[in-house]
C-alpha cells in the first residue's frame, strides 16, 4: 500500500509525553504514554479498520533519531476522524490491559 492509498499515522500522534508542537494531535484525554507500533495496529484494527499496513522501518521527522515506525490506514473518512476514533480504541485497549494485570 502506497502512501497515498491510505493515511499516514505516527505514534506520536497519540503519545501523550509529546506536545501538540511536537507532533501529538489527540487531547490528553485520549492521548497514551509511549504508544507501541503493534499496540496501534491492534486498535486500528479493534476500531474497525481492515487494511492497516506497517511500516516499521519509518522515522517520524520530529524524532528522527528514533524509530518508531507508522502505520498507513485505508478509509473514506476525513483523517481526524480516523485518528480520535483509533485514539479511542487505543485507550480502551490499555484500559483492558490494565484490568488484567
């Protein structure tokens, strides 16, 4: 899947030690500390989104010198609305961790 067959989401668009200025896009409230790349596939995924591609070998240009990686995710949706929806998940999908500890 090409980059522009889908949108491009870093996981510091949902981590919540990372300013809005440095790329987070989600309030607080929805954000999570230090997002893994299969943590946010499994919510894409959970939040209803079947072609989600990694790419694991990407650098987020903020944070160049790590290496997080993205996901590119398929959908007819405006992409704010993919982001706090899969934002959504993600929390519920920690939630759910947590508790089983």
């Amino acid at each position: 899947m090409r980059k522009k067959d889908g949108y491009v989401l870093w996981p510091a668009y949902f981590d919540a030690t990372h300013p809005r200025s440095k790329g987070r896009k989600v309030p607080l409230s929805l954000a999570v500390e230090k997002p893994s790349l299969s943590e946010l596939i499994e919510a894409a995924r959970a939040a209803g989104y079947a072609q989600v591609v990694a790419e694991e070998q990407a650098r987020y240009p903020a944070y160049w010198y790590e290496q997080p990686g993205r996901v590119v995710v398929k959908s007819s949706e405006k992409k704010s609305e993919v982001i706090k929806r899969i934002a959504r998940a993600l929390v519920e999908l920690r939630k759910a961790k947590k508790a089983k500890r």
